[in-house]
C-alpha cells in the first residue's frame, strides 16, 4: 500500500515542500530511505521503527520504502520523522491517508515516541500557508514560533501517539491559541545614552546613523567610550515592525534558536563577534550552509569591536552583503541566499597601542606600525562605511560633573522615529527601499538636491580629500538624513557641510604626520 505525506526541508532560511512517500510490499523485512537523504534522515529509519513500537504500533514484516520528492534536493535534519512515521501507519492500514492530505508535518522522534523539537518550524508555517495547506502539525515546543503565521491552523503534539488519535478522530485536538502573549526578547536593562559622559558629537552622528541606517566607524583611544556608545545603539532604533520582526525570527528559527521562553524576536538583534571569528562564521556557511553572524543581525546592529584584529579575508566579504543586503552562497550541491539588511559599526584604535595623536599620552608605535595597522582595514570597505570619525578621550571635568543631565535614549529614538517615518512616505513608491542609506544613485539624483554653494562645497571636499564616487552618493545620503532629523524641506549647506565631516578617516590627508614621518625614515635609512 503506498501512502503520502507532506513536508518540508530548509534551504536557505525558506522551507521547501517535500513529499514523503511510503510504500509497504511483500518481502523480507527491510527498511530503506531514499531521495537524497543526508545522515541524519537515514539515521531516522532506526528511530523510527522504534518509537512506533514504543509507542505500542505493530508493523507487519514486510518491505518498507521511504522515498522523499524531489529527489535532486539534498533533505537533512531530524523533521522527517514524524511524517515518515505517520506514512509508515497510514501505508500499513492504522491510518487514513485522506486525514493526512491538509496537513503539513514536522517533528523529531525520540525512542519513545515523544516528539521533539526541531529547526525550522516558522519557515514551515509560512511554506504551508503559501501552498495552501489548513494545517501544520509539529512538536508542542515549536507551536508558539508556527502560530505567528496567520491563517494555518497549528496543531502541536508531544508523542506519535497523540497524533495518530487527533489524525483517526479518536481524541481530536484543539490548534493553538494565538490570542496567547508572544515572548519576546527582552531588551539589556539599563543601557541608555544618557549614561555617557560627554561626547555630544559622537552621539550626534549615532542619532544621525540611526535615523538613516548607515554605517559607522569610530576610531579613537582606549576608554573613550566607542563600545559603550555602539552598545546603547539599538536603544534608539525605531521598534521592529512586526514583518520585519518575523523576518529575524525566521533566521533564529532556521538556527534553532528559538527554544525556552524565547518565541519572537522583537528587539532589534545586537551581534558582536569576537575578532576570531571565520568568514563562513561571518556570513554564513560551512558544511551545512548556515546564517552567519551577518544575518542574525538582520534589521540590528553588527558591531565589530577592534577592527583590523579580524582577518583580512573575514573582513573582505563583507564588502558585497553591505551592499545588496543579502548574503548569497554557492556550494556544489546548494545555493542559497540570506537576509542581511544591517547597520555596520565598527570601532579601532588609532594605532596598536591606541595612543596616536593623543594628548598627554605619548604614543610608542612607530610611524610605519602606524600605518601598517590602519591598512589592515582595506580602502574598499572603508569606503562602504558612511560615517568615519575620531573619538576623544573624555575630560575628567565631564566625568565629575555628577549635576549634568545627559539626554536619555527616548529622547534620541522620538527624533529618529520621526525622521524614518519621513523616510517611509518618500519611499512608498519604491519597494525595497526603507532609509536614506538604502537608496540608488538614481534615488539620490531624484530626492538629493542641495544648494549650489552646497555642492561647490562638496565638489571641493571631493578633490581635497580624494573622496571616490561613492563617498560622494553617501555623503548625500548622510546629508538627506539630517535635513530629515532637523526637519528640513530640502537639504541645506549645513546639511551638507556636517555630512562632509563625518567622514574623517578615508580621508587623503588622515595620517598625513605618519605618513611623512616615515617617508623622512625611509630617506635617511637610505642615506
């Protein structure tokens, strides 16, 4: 008797119907898995078998073929058990195949025949509500995260045998209450802006950065303030829309990092890998074509603290995800693409010993190390990063001044909200498009019309500092921000003006002392 089920295997962060088909013949008893299964799927014929019969199922002795459509997909994980096992009743007779047709399937099966979670139930959810299903069924710990999904019914159960008893109409189940509250992430206690002293202008161009979602780099001695500054970033980030909240769900999702309390994303995600860290472990990946770091931090902040301490090669790929804001991956066998619309901030020294050009603090590099270590940062992907500006260390006036009332990040985040909402209503027509840093250069050229003495300015600026083409686009981007933030009908000369600034380290002339310097070394080493 052959019987069929639907499911679904991961590629990329998507799932992809997969029909398990089971066919029970005469013959010795055999059980075998076809249609491309990886290890973990022709593993799952053991387990199977045994938690049926644990479960108090008894098969006939007879052949037994699995076979999973399409067989030019690659299948791995542990969420076919569940529909093999189902197929497997309903092709020996305890089932009827038609109570299986509406419904899409996942689960993992312990001995026992308890269900157990598994990776991937949302982009599950979402599959079976695109194709048409009613219904998915999947382990009870996966129905919070599947329920997000409106319109699909979420049937979760904790053993193979409750789901054969709501599949025969014996004890039928009820789906899942949506009206339940959704956890989410909480967000750091405690983290708020106006716990830095000092520093108006980084915090300045932070504001700005948020409320046009661009890149930034901050560059300045150890202790001034650049980790504490980037970590209370995405306290002034607008809140996620909640499609923008399913699409980081999504990824967590796939990654299996939706366990416990934890069912919705609804923070913006702050990722800070260590500078260690693989490009595959970056971007995504490795044997098995993983979210990176990259993409966990979608619709968030990926801050990279020490910069030109990562490998050059990890920091290199970045170059076209910053630009796309995805993350396409070729292997042999896969292609898959993965979500990366981030915020960039990155922070270094100026210098290994991180005293360079600091008063008070003679610095012991020499000229040349100097240099060496802010060319481990490639000019390419610092041409990528919109803002680039020096921190100072903080005056110890500021830091003892206890009456001072710095202001509070609610103060920046009502700004900002208000600036990406003027964002969102010039960028209606243009899907895709949600922030000034997103924009084309056609985009640019149509919404980006400074003054004529603003754009002698930055014309100047251009062939004084040697700034490329797209640091000209991005300093209008920038400029078109802050006429947003300030409330400007078009772009003015000081709009234009601050941009300029904020880009200090790609500059021509940045580090022009070091670079003569060692110039004079090299001169009377010859001599």
């Amino acid at each position: 008797m052959l019987a069929r089920v639907r499911s679904g295997t991961l590629v990329g962060i998507d799932a992809v119907l997969v029909e398990v088909e089971v066919d029970m013949a005469l013959g010795l008893p055999y059980f075998n898995v076809v249609g491309l299964p990886e290890g973990a799927v022709r593993e799952s014929k053991v387990r199977v078998v045994s938690a049926l019969k644990n479960a108090g199922f008894t098969l006939p002795q007879k052949r037994i073929t699995v076979n999973l459509a399409p067989a030019d997909l690659r299948k791995e994980g542990a969420a076919f058990e569940l529909p093999i096992a189902l197929g497997v009743l309903a092709a020996s007779g305890f089932l009827d195949s038609g109570a299986l047709e509406p419904l899409l399937f996942g689960g993992e099966l312990s001995l026992d025949g308890l269900v157990k979670p598994v990776r991937g139930a949302l982009p599950l959810a979402l599959s079976a509500k695109q194709l048409g299903f009613k219904a998915v069924m999947v382990p009870l710990d996966n129905a919070p995260e599947a329920a997000l999904v409106d319109g699909v019914d979420v049937y979760g159960v904790q053993s193979v045998g409750e789901a054969v008893r709501h599949l025969s109409g014996e004890a039928p189940l009820t789906p899942y209450d949506r009206t339940r509250p959704v956890d989410a992430v909480a967000a750091a206690p405690g983290l708020d802006m106006s716990d830095v002293r000092g520093q108006q202008d980084v915090k300045d161009a932070l504001e700005l950065a948020a409320a046009g979602a661009h890149n930034a780099l901050l560059c300045g001695p150890p202790g001034s303030g650049k980790t504490m500054l980037a970590r209370r970033l995405p306290g002034i980030l607008p809140a996620l829309r909640f499609s923008e909240a399913l699409e980081v769900t999504k990824v967590y999702s796939v990654l299996g990092l939706l366990g416990g309390e934890l069912k919705l994303v609804a923070e913006r995600p702050f990722r800070a890998p260590h500078h260690t860290i693989s490009d595959a472990g970056l971007v995504g990946g490795g044997p098995q074509a993983r979210p990176g770091e990259l993409s966990m931090a979608h619709r968030g902040v990926l801050f990279l603290d020490e910069l030109p301490e990562f490998r050059r090669n990890v920091l290199e790929v970045l170059r076209q995800p910053l630009e796309e804001g995805c993350v396409r991956l070729a292997r042999a066998n896969v292609h898959v693409a993965y979500p990366c619309q981030v915020m960039l901030v990155a922070a270094m020294n100026p210098c290994p010993c991180g005293y360079y050009n600091v008063a008070n603090r003679p610095c012991s590099c020499p000229k040349r190390r100097v240099l060496d270590y802010h060319a481990r940062v490639s000019g390419p992907l610092l041409d990528r990063i919109d803002i680039s500006l020096e921190t100072r260390a903080v005056d110890v006036q500021a830091l003892s001044k206890l009456d001072v009332v710095e202001r509070p990040s609610a103060t920046y985040r009502t700004r900002v909200e208000a600036a990406r909402a003027r964002q969102a209503h010039r960028f209606k027509g243009h899907p895709g498009v949600l922030t000034n840093a997103g924009m084309t250069t056609r985009l640019v050229r149509q919404y980006v019309r400074p003054s004529p003495t603003a754009m002698r300015l930055l014309e100047s600026a251009v062939r004084r500092f040697g700034l490329s083409a797209r640091a000209h686009d991005r300093i209008l981007k920038l400029a078109l921000t802050r006429a947003d933030l300030e409330g400007h009908e078009r772009v003015q000369d000081d709009d234009v003006a601050f941009a300029i600034n904020l880009r200090q380290l790609d500059r021509r002339d940045y580090l022009a002392d070091a670079r003569d310097a060692t110039s004079l070394e090299l001169k009377r080493a010859a001599t």
